[in-house]
C-alpha cells in the first residue's frame, strides 16, 4: 500500500464520524455519568473522556477489510 492510500484510509469519511460522534458521546458519559468524586481517573475529566470517546468510536468504524474484499467478484 502506498502512502496516499493509507492516509485516505486512515482519514476516511467513517473515522471522522467515528471521531465526532464518539467524542460526543464520551462528553455526554462525563457529563451525565461520570465521576464527579474523582475516583476514576478517567472519566472524572472532561477532555480525557472526550477523548476516550473518540478513541472508541474511531477504532468501531475504521475499516479493516482489504481491497480484494471490498470490491465485488468479476465474473
């Protein structure tokens, strides 16, 4: 794979959603949910569980399959 392939992968259409809603819903964690004692270092702070949240959403969508899997059987 070249390297203009990878960074079309890597900043494709679905991580950016991934990255968007997931940091959304890391902030929504923090701010409905989270630990307001401090306990939890992790959620208890609001950049950290936005960032968290995005870390999840963009490891769900990031595409894994390989070319020959994307596209269809020529016949």
């Amino acid at each position: 794979m070249d390297v203009n392939g990878f960074v079309k992968k890597i900043f494709s259409w679905r991580v950016l959603i991934g990255l968007l809603a997931g940091g959304a819903l890391g902030y929504a964690y923090y701010h409905f949910i989270g630990c307001r004692g401090g306990s939890c270092p992790i959620w208890a702070n609001p950049w950290r569980s936005t960032l968290i949240g995005m870390a999840f959403g963009a490891i769900l969508l990031f595409d894994t399959r390989t070319k020959a899997d994307r596209e269809p059987e020529k016949e």
